[in-house]
C-alpha cells in the first residue's frame, strides 16, 4: 500500500503543465459561443417570436405552444449547426448537484430512417424518469411524476459530452405533477418574484420611473485543486471528499505566502483553460487567484441577475471538474477538506438593482438617493436581524458544519459589518431625527443625510472576519459553503427582504394615512428599526472567542450542528413567511427540510465509514507491521546485550499498541453509535445522534492516527501525506 502512495507521488511530480491556446484571439469572438443567446435569437427568431420570448423573459409570463415550436426549430438548427446530437433538460434537483437527461435529437421512423425531432412540446416540458431524486415524501403524497420545464431567462447552452458530440441544454425547473417544486429554481425565481414586487413597490416612494427590481449575485467561489494520482491515493478523498486524517504539515499557511505567491504553472494552465470553456458559455469570469491556504484558489464572476449568477455558477463547478479532468487534477469544492487550514466558501456579494439603472444599495451624492439608500440598507439589516435563523439554516450543510467556527471561518453565529462610518451615520439618525423641521428647511440637510457619500467614500475599510458584511455597494454573505447551491441562501435573504420591504410599507403608509411627511416618517421608521435591530451590528473579529462570548451577552443565536439549524424551517413563523410570499408552501418546506436531514445523515455516515475503514485497514495494520519491525530490532538489541539501547524502542512499541486499542475500541464503539442511531426511527433524530454521539468520535480516532503518522516509517506510512495533497503541484 506504501507504494502505491510512492507511485502516486512519482506520477504527480513528473507531470508538466498542459498547452493552453485560446479559442480565439479576441474575447469578443467566442464570449457566448456556445449559448442560445439573445443575438442568436434576434437573427434566427420571426420578430414576432423573438419579442414574445424577450417579454416572457422580462416579466417571467408563459409563451404559447405555436411560439415554443418556432423557438424549439430554431434551437435544433442552431444546436445542430454547431455538432450537437441530443438535448437534455437541465436542472437542479435537490441532491446539490445538477442533473440532465440526455435525449438524441432524432426518431426513427416505422421504415427505420431517422428523422429529427424536437418540437415545442420537448423544449417547455420533459418528463424525466426522475423517481430517484430525493422530494422528501412529496412526490408519495401528491402524484409519482415529476416534469422539467423550460426557464427562458436562463439561456439553452452546449455542453461538450466528451466522446465528440455536443449536447444541448436547456435550463429548466423540476416541479411534480401536480405543481411542488422539487428543485432549487423554482421557489429561487419565486423568491425573486416577491423581492421585485416589494422592492419596486419601495422604490416608488422615491422615484416612479422604477417599475422593475433586480437581485444581483455575483459568488465567488473558492475551491482546492490537487493531482489526480494524490487524490486516487485518498480514499477518504474519493468518498466523501475530505480528509478525514492527516498531520498537519510543518509548513501550512502561517506565511500566507501562498495567498501573495504566483500560481503553479499546472495550475494556471488549468485555470486558463475552464476560464475559455466557461467565456464560450457566457459565465463572466473575472479574477483568478491564489487563496489563503496552499493548494487553494478562487474564481470570481462579474455579478449578474441572481438566477443566471446561480446557473453559471453550478455549470462553472461542472465546467471545472471536467476539464481538471483534462489537466490530471481534482477540484475540490467541499467546505473543510483538510483539518486545520482555511476552508472553502462561496461568498454570495448580493444586491438590487432598478430597471433605471440604479444600485439600490450604493450610496449617492443626491440627498433623496441617500435616502433611499438608507431605506434599503436599514431593511436589508432588520430583515437579517429578525430572520438570522433561517439564515444560517439556509447554510446549513454536513461540510459546512466543519467549516463555519473552524480556522479562518465565520462562526455560526449571524452579524452584520456596516464600517465604521455607516454606523456612525446610523447612530446620527437616531439622535437627529428627534429634530424639529421649520419652513423651509431643507430636511435632507438638517437631516445630515447629504454627508453620507462622502464619509463612505472617504472609508474603505474591510472586515473579512463577518459573516455578512457590507462591502461600499453590496452586501457579502460569506458564511456560504463553497460545495453549496446558493439557491438555498438567496431563496431565504431574498425572501425576508421582500417580506421586511412589505412591512416597511405598511408602516410607511399607516404614518402618511395619518398627515405625516413622508422624509421625517421614513427617518424615525429607519430609527426605529436600527434601535431594534443594532445588537447584530459587530465591527470586531468575528473568529474571536470574545465575539461568541460577546454575541452570547447579546442574545445572538449560535447554532453549531446542522440537524438543530436546519429545524428553524419548520417553526411557524418560517412556514408562514414563506408561504405568504408564494415561495414555497408548507409541504415544500417541510419536504425540504426531510432531504436536508437525509443528505446530512448519509454524508455523515459515509465519513463515519471511510474513518472506519481507513483506520482499521490502512493505519491499524501498518501499525502492527511496524511494530513486528520494532520488535525485531528490539530483540536484535537485547541479543547484542544492549538491554538499555533496546528501552526507547520498547516504549514506542507500547505507545503503538496504546494508540491501536484506543483506535480499535473507539472504531467499534461508533459502528455501534451508528447502529443506534439508524434505528431511531425518526429521521430528525437520527440526524441529531449523528450530529452528536456519532461525530463525537471523529476527533478521538483522528487523533490517534495523526499521532501514528508521525511515530510510523515515512516508508510505510500508506496514506498520502498533508504536505504532499499541498504542495505537490
Ligand atoms: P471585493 O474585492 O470586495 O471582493 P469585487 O469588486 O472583486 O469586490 O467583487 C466581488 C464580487 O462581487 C464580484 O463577483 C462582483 O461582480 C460582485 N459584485 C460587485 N457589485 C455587485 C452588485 N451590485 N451586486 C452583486 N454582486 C456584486
Ligand atoms: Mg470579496
């Protein structure tokens, strides 16, 4: 087994980086190539079919079969144009990773010809036989089937299959027969439905040329890259994408050289070569760097309307497992691959934007945008204070779970980082606008609301230890976990901004009903809701031990274990909020609380397993083979007549055998735990055994193996080492 990993580092340390050319010289000649884009539409599209999509785009309306047969010919021949044999319905289903179903582009015909098919019908709606997603009880209790349907604000794309053909796929939602979303876009463009509604509804207060309200999402996305041969060598690796033991090497990332270093030739070209693959899929890819921790990067796109920013970011994930593939690399996505250096996130840099252009949540030099800003800024604030919960349920994961409190990572607990200078102009309106206003003052002014621009410009601090923090335009959630959906995240903030605006509303109009003027009422509601809310507020260390303590003094929640986050849906008040927005009804919720607990379980327990397996037939048996060799030499000593030479290597025999037992016991005590647990009968409460009594004996084991990492032959050690995963590039 030793020399399997030895193999693996001989063929790891002899490859070279891969020739990379560009798909073309311009970016402008291939950015797009590959999509169903607007262009492509407007040359191949009647003008009467062409505005009928680019409406149904807009407004999210539905388009008649005689348009769809128009569209779906059109799309064949395009498709085909470009080398695409089949097509295939591409969605989201609610396991986390995306899912097609290829079908080929032609029939055969009674007399065995083939003929191409592909009709309007196929493009809106495709059945797959998807009996084996998980729908959390769903599709039992209302009907067997379930169907994909066309989402035509997300553009149809190629994918290369890579055998030579090409296949073209088509963004979808995955919803049962009788209507349940059993995917992550359907109550996603839901949720962004509602925040349109409530948001432009807000912004008419200011300006009445706003009738539209767009999400913005732009994710960065984190992630680890090592060699193919290293990670074959890992079976903990392979299945369930972490390390589970390892050492921590001599050199991790206290230099944080890797985070200033160049990128590994291998490596670069890796990244140059998904970065073309993903231009020609119109993913807007932007940054390329190295991270903190050795061995991890980060790729970021330009922000985008947040149901396309999600599509492009689960494709850009494909995108980068298949052409690592290429390059002899894996991509590592899961949130905390290896112990005791930073994990991986997807932070979500997320706001709103009008159809007139403005960003509802930078700050403007004109005293009634300041305003307005502020509005949504001081909403955005009250929604996450009172729904922080669900927040941290929306990020709730089996790896994030190892992520979120660990090494350079925000805690469990939800705040918000505004700077200094927005608080400062926080805590101003709060004492100002007990103020009386006189004939013709200007109450912008008295308001010290024109100063505000200028004391932000003026300010560009960074705080990169908050969960939520605000950046100078946008909020940046970066509790996220990096193998996440952020589907869950934004179907949630957008969700309870929407539902925070509609009452913003309310208590805006109850106050105008009453003969107050409008400036002075939204100012003392916005006070009133910072007064409310500021206990969220935290400009220090988040990874500090005095913040947990501090955010505890504060009443702040800090909901370590997934199954316990996770619960926060099924209270009332979630169920209500949901449901009262039209973005998921209670059976949704509660079907998706059901696949989250039974996602966590079987992650859990495939770790629990691998640990198992590792440390009974890779650590312990290497342990026992070393310790025959020690007994030897012992015995060799002793035969020399050198019975006190021969005690030091006695003593390591007993520190061997120590650690066996502990391992060995501690193995099978955790079978046993699992045993238990499986048998609880209540799939929340085995969720919770797992969470508890199960990973409880993670630590013990692997603390004993790392130790027999350090005392065990480097020549026998089976399992590829830290410092090799790491550096070896
Ligand atoms: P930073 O240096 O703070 O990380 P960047 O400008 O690099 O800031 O942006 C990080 C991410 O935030 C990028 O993906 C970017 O497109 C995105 N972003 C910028 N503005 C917005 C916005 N208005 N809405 C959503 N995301 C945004
Ligand atoms: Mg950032």
């Amino acid at each position: 087994m030793a020399n399997f990993r030895f193999k693996a580092l001989e063929i790891a340390q002899s490859r070279q980086a891969l020739p990379v050319t560009p798909p073309a010289e311009r970016v402008g000649d291939y950015y797009g190539s590959n999509t169903f884009n607007n262009e492509v539409m407007r040359a191949l599209l009647s003008p009467e079919a062409y505005l009928k999509i680019t409406e149904a785009i807009e407004t999210g309306g539905r388009i008649d079969r005689e348009i769809a047969d128009e569209v779906a010919n059109a799309m064949k021949a395009w498709a085909v144009s470009k080398g695409a044999t089949h097509y295939t319905h591409w969605f989201q289903p609610l396991t986390g990773e995306t899912a097609e179903k290829h079908d080929a582009f032609f029939d055969i015909t009674m007399d065995g010809k083939a003929i191409e098919k592909f009709k309007g019908g196929a493009l809106v709606q495709q059945e797959p036989d998807a009996s084996s997603f998980p729908s959390g009880g769903l599709r039992n209790t209302f009907e067997a089937r379930g169907y994909t349907g066309w989402d035509p604000s997300s553009p149809a794309f190629l994918m290369d299959n890579g055998a030579g053909g090409k296949t073209l796929c088509i963004p979808s939602v995955f919803i049962s027969y009788t209507g349940e979303a059993l995917d992550y876009k359907t109550p996603l463009l839901k949720a962004l439905a509602a925040l349109d509604k409530s948001a432009t509804a807000v912004c008419q207060y200011f300006d009445r040329n706003v009738t539209k309200v767009t999400a913005t999402l732009g994710p960065e996305q984190e992630y680890f890259v090592i060699d193919k041969a290293l990670f074959y060598a890992r079976p903990d690796l392979v299945m369930s994408g972490r390390t589970v033991f390892g050492h921590s090497p001599a050199r991790g990332q206290q230099l944080e050289d890797h985070y200033f270093g160049t990128i590994p030739p291998r490596v670069n070209a890796f990244m140059v070569d998904f970065e073309f693959e993903a231009m020609k899929l119109g993913i807007p890819v932007r940054t390329r760097h190295n991270e903190v921790a050795p061995g991890q990067f980060e790729v970021a796109p330009t922000f985008e309307e947040v149901n396309l920013a999600i599509d492009h970011n689960a494709l850009l994930m494909d995108l980068m497992e298949k052409v690592a593939e290429k390059h002899n690399f894996k991509v590592l996505f899961h949130e905390k691959p290896f112990a005791g250096i930073n994990g991986s996130g997807k932070h979500n840099n997320w706001s709103m934007g009008t159809n007139t252009g403005v960003n509802l949540l930078a700050p403007s030099t004109k005293p009634k945008e300041s305003l307005r800003f502020l509005t949504f800024l001081v909403n955005v604030v009250k929604a996450v204070h009172d729904n922080a919960d669900l927040l941290r349920a929306s990020i709730a994961s089996a790896g994030n779970e190892h992520r979120l409190g660990a090494n350079e990572a925000p805690p469990a607990i939800v705040s918000i980082f505004l700077g200094e200078s927005l608080t400062k102009a926080l805590e101003d309106l709060e004492v100002k606008s007990e103020i009386s206003l006189n004939k013709g003052d200007n109450v912008y002014y008295k308001l010290g609301i024109n100063r505000i621009p200028s004391l932000l410009r003026d300010n560009t601090d960074r705080n990169r230890t908050s969960p939520f923090a605000f950046t100078g335009n946008k909020f940046e959630f970066r509790a996220v976990g990096g193998g996440a959906n952020s589907s869950s995240t934004m179907i949630v903030l957008n969700s309870i901004v929407a539902n925070q605006l509609n009452q913003f509303k309310q208590d805006l109009d109850a106050r105008l009903a009453a003969g107050e003027k409008k400036e002075l009422a939204i100012v003392d509601i916005l006070k009133k809701y910072y007064t409310d809310t500021k206990r969220i507020l935290f400009e220090g260390n988040g990874y500090s031990d005095e913040w947990v303590e501090e955010a505890a003094r504060r009443g702040l929640s800090n909901i370590k274990s997934s199954p316990e986050a996770l619960e926060v849906y099924l209270k009332p008040e979630s169920l209500e909020l949901f449901e009262k927005l039209g973005v998921l009804s209670h059976a949704e919720v509660e079907s998706r609380y059901e696949i989250e607990l039974e996602k966590y379980i079987k992650k859990v327990q495939i770790e629990s397993r691998v640990m198992g397996d590792l440390a009974m037939n890779h650590v312990v048996s290497t342990a026992l083979k070393y310790q025959n060799k020690l007994a030897e030499t012992a015995r060799s000593l002793v035969d020399l007549g050198m019975t006190e030479e021969a005690e030091p290597v006695k003593d390591l025999i007993r520190e061997i055998s120590r650690r066996v037992l502990t391992i060995k016991n501690n193995v099978h005590e955790m079978t046993e735990t699992r045993k238990k647990a499986n048998n609880l009968g209540n799939t929340a409460d085995t969720a919770k055994m797992y969470a508890t009594d199960v990973k409880d004996f993670f630590d013990v084991i692997r603390y004993e193996v790392d130790k027999l990492e350090l005392i065990i032959d480097d020549e026998d050690w089976p399992l590829v080492k830290y410092r090799e995963m790491l550096f070896v590039k």
